[in-house]
C-alpha cells in the first residue's frame, strides 16, 4: 500500500488571525503536486506546520499512520533559496552529510552504510563533480538540488519545497523538473509551492488551490481550469 | 638562543603564558559560533554590561575572585533577560534593546564604582592584567575551558545544524531554542573567564577574530572549529611575547597581533583574499556592465 499524507482539519494560526482554515487533504506517495495561491494564501504555513515548525490550532497531520513529530526524517522541507546563509562554511558534500545526522546521531562516526548513502544521493542528482564546491559556488538550480540530495541522504519520502523553481533559467528548471520526476517515479511525494501558472501541466500531475481555505485538489488535467485559476486568486477569504 | 628562552625564566610570563594559551583556545573555538551566529556585536554588548555586577560583588564582598565571578554572571543574566522581556513585550528590536541595556549597565558600573573605598582603575577591566594572574585566575580559566570545550566539542553537529539554518535544524531534531540558551551561557562563562586575567576588550578580541581569520581561508567548518582555537592559542602567545621583547603593554600587543593576523588574511588568504581577488583575471560580464553603464 502506499503511504498517504492525511491532513485533517487542519487550522494555523498567527495571533489568532487563521493562515490556513480547517483544511482537508490526502496526498499519496508517487505524485508531483503544486502548492498554488497568490501571497499570504498559507502556503508556506502549510509547510511549516507539516513539519511541526508552527503549532496546530486544530486538526492533526498524519504520515503513514503516525502523527507528525518535530524529528520526522521522512517530511523534508527545503526553504526558499533567500533563508539560505549561501556564505555558510559548508561544501555540497558536507550539505548532503547533514541529513545523516538524524540517523547516526549526535556522536556517532560515519559508517560505511552513512558513506554510501550520501555518495548515492550526490549522485542522483547529479552534482558528484561538484561535491567538494563551497554551496555559493553553484548554480541557483544546484543549489537547489543540493538540497535535494541531503533529504535524499536523509531517506525523506515526502519533499516540501518552497518556489523552487524561481530564479532559475531554462536549462536548470528542466534539470530541477526532470529531478522532481524521478523523485516521484520512485514512490516519493513532492509538494512545491508555485507561482509560474504556465508551466504546472508539464511539471505536476496534481494541483492543490489553496486561498487560506481548499479551493480546489484533484488530478493536474481535470483541475486546473481557468475557473479554478481565478477563484483562487481572486477571492480574499480573510480580510487583510 | 638566549633571548627566545629568556621570557620562560620568569614565573609571571609562565603564567601568562598557560593563561594565554587556555583562553586563547577556548574563546577561539567559540569564536566559531559567534561569527558564524552573527553574534560578535551582542557578544561586545553583553561584555561591557557587566561592568555594574562587578562593582556590586567589589562594594559588597571586597575583590576576591569568586564574588567578582558571581557578580558579573548575574548582571550578565539579568542584561540577557532584561533584553528578552523588552523586545518580547513591545515592538522595540533586540539589538536596540540590547543596546540600550548595554549603555545604561555599563553607566551604571561606573555610577556605582565612584561609592568604592577602593580606587578603581577601568582600564584594568577593559584591558586586565594578564602579567598578574594569581592562580584563583587560572583555576577559573581551567574550569571554565573545562565545561565549555568538551560541550562544544560533543555537540559539533547539532551546533552546525544550527548555526547553518535554525528554522530547519527544528524539523531534525535539534532542540533549538535550548541551544540558543546554551550558546549565550558558553559564551557568558567564557567571557567571565577571560574577563579577570585579560579584561574586556582581549576578551572580545580572542572571541572574534580567531574565526573571522579563518573563515576568510576555509569553507571546512570543522576546520574553522579548530583552526579558531589554534589560531586564538598562538596568536594571543605570540602577542605576548611581542609585547615582552618589545616592552609594550601586554594585553593590547595581543589584540593587535590577532587584528594584524586577521588583517593578513584579509589581504593574502589563498580562497577569500582581498589581494588574490584584485589579481585574478576580471570576468567578461564587468567590463560589459561599465560599457553599457557608461553609453549615454
């Protein structure tokens, strides 16, 4: 059976002003799906309380039958690329190194089986030449997909990405979007906030329209509709 | 030979010597943390206010190092705490409460001061003494390095997790706030410790430039970690040994020698120099940009 992100009821809330409102959802393993909604419709919420970074006013988050915890290594949420320190003393390799601390612990060395899963990730997604480049010293698209390959090493299932595809010139976004493929080829759920309308049906078979509230969710191809398009971004559901 | 041996005759430069190697490496590897957590400027503030938990603990209980210790530790809690509430409570930021505490603490050390019996020299907390270290100083030094490396040592990883990114370290795990608490008492005790042999301003000297020189020459964090240690412990001996041959006053021949490293970096390091900048090749897109800048 594949594994399900079942969001139930969920509300977040910011001094009370509610960013998401009781919002149900199931996403299963094995799709792309775009996150789309103009400015301040709780996307970025959504994916912070997914990983526990924000407290739940209602509602519960549950990912292959257990509930979210702050240590889940499985829910990866990769930031927008200006909440990165791009200056940071760290070089791909080391990048990719640090999703393998939640398995080796605080003090444990670097096992074989450590190694080879950062080696393996490095190498997927196709920055093995770059590994031991200082992360400023890339391509926004790799950069981008560094990040990638540390949720890789941390064996996420599930990748929540923040606009990952802004900033990034053509070849890079077909290089970043050929990567989403595989990722979901191979059983993962990836979830991406986006803005570029034009290119969802190439990159995502399934749309979430979210507006503070679910406007709409379902298969790429029968939901994404002018109609939908412009309820979603043209409706104020909470008064600013 | 004689003139290299010559400092280690005497039992003060013995001293100053252990007490320079031991700070310098301690706040060193701590330096790390501060540059890297862009905490320099707090750490400055949170040094000079506590000036007035100082002068409490010398009108209070005379000048024994172990109530100038105390002292300055709950000035230096309440100044952090104090900063908390403010910026917690109202729309005032942290670092303009942090730097209103910081002015008025440091006022008040020196309101308070003026009541002392004793005449009190500031520049002896701004500079210290490190040729005066009795061995109450060292001892606190020892302690202190004690408790902080091994726990900066230990903890390397989820240290990095949250230097590098805060928001995400969470979803690893990584008790973030805790640390953040952690880091600010390290960094308190640290200070403390310096502050009785070196004083103030080599304090901050020793916290901030060991990681700042390296940083400038290496993108290996574990190599920044240790490279800030060594370079706190050699620099800082080398700045005291200057200061012996050339008969300058110890403490601020130690900064100068850090600062003058730092500087060395700044300009010749083989990765993020200055110098090796200007020298490599200019890129196509520069002289591009000026000639379209420059059309009328």
């Amino acid at each position: 059976m594949k594994h399900q992100l079942v969001i139930r009821d969920l509300t977040v809330a910011y001094a009370r002003v509610p960013a998401i409102h009781h919002l149900d959802l199931v996403l299963s393993c094995g799709h792309r799906v775009a996150l789309l909604g103009p400015n301040g419709a709780g996307k970025t919420s959504l994916f912070k309380a997914l990983v526990g970074l924000v407290p739940l006013e209602t509602g519960s988050v549950n990912f292959g039958g257990h509930g979210r915890t702050p240590a889940a290594a499985e829910i990866a949420y990769l930031p927008q690329r200006n909440a990165v320190d791009w200056d940071f003393p760290v070089t791909v390799r080391g990048l990719v190194e640090m999703g393998r601390y939640l398995k080796t612990g605080w003090w444990r060395a670097f096992a074989t089986e450590d190694s080879s899963a950062v080696d393996e990730a490095l190498r997927t997604i196709g920055l093995s030449d770059l590994a031991e480049r200082q992360i400023s010293a890339l391509s926004a698209g790799q950069q981008q997909r560094a990040f990638i390959a540390r949720s890789l090493a941390q064996k996420a299932h599930v990748f929540l990405l923040d606009e990952p595809f802004t900033g990034l010139d053509r070849p890079s976004q077909e290089l970043l979007g050929a990567t989403l493929h595989r990722l979901s080829d191979e059983g993962n759920l990836v979830i991406a906030a986006h803005h570029d309308l034009k290119t969802v049906p190439g990159l995502f078979d399934q749309v979430v329209f979210l507006n503070g509230e679910l406007i709409a969710f379902g298969n790429t191809a029968e939901v994404f509709t002018e109609e939908n398009i412009s309820r979603t971004f043209e409706t104020q559901v909470f008064s600013k | 030979m004689n003139w290299l041996l010559e400092p280690f005759r005497h039992e003060f430069m013995q001293r100053a010597l252990f007490g320079c190697a031991l700070i310098g490496f301690t706040n060193g590897v701590l330096s790390s943390f501060l540059v890297l957590r862009r905490l320099a400027l707090m750490a400055d503030a949170m040094a000079h206010s506590l000036l007035p938990g100082l002068a409490v603990a010398l009108l209070l209980f005379g000048l024994a190092p172990s109530s100038l210790f105390f002292g300055a530790l709950v000035a230096a809690l309440l100044v952090a705490l104090g900063v908390q509430i403010i910026s917690g409570s109202s729309r005032i930021k942290e670092d303009t409460s942090l730097g209103l505490l910081f002015a008025c603490s440091f006022s008040l050390g020196l309101v308070l001061l003026s009541f002392s019996p004793a005449r009190v020299n500031v520049t002896h907390y701004l500079f210290g003494n490190i040729l005066g270290l009795a061995d109450s100083d060292l001892w606190i030094i020892y302690l202190i390095s004690l408790i902080v490396l091994p726990i900066l040592v230990l903890w390397q990883r989820p240290f990095l997790l949250f230097l590098f990114q805060p928001a995400i370290a969470a979803t690893q795990g990584v008790w973030v706030k805790s640390l953040g608490y952690l880091l600010m008492g390290l960094l308190v005790l640290a200070m403390i410790a310096s502050l009785q042999a070196v004083g103030v301003i080599l304090a901050l000297g020793m916290l901030i430039a060991p990681a700042a020189t390296i940083y400038l020459c290496s993108d290996s964090f574990t190599a920044i970690f240790w490279g800030g240690g060594l370079i706190g412990m050699f620099g800082s001996c080398a700045g005291l040994f200057a200061s012996y041959w050339l008969n300058l006053p110890s403490g601020p021949c130690i900064v100068l020698t850090l600062g003058l490293i730092f500087f060395l970096a700044y300009l010749f390091s083989p990765k993020y120099g200055v110098l090796l900048r200007l020298l490599r090749s200019h890129r196509h897109f520069h002289e591009e940009s000026l000639a379209r800048w420059q059309r009328p």
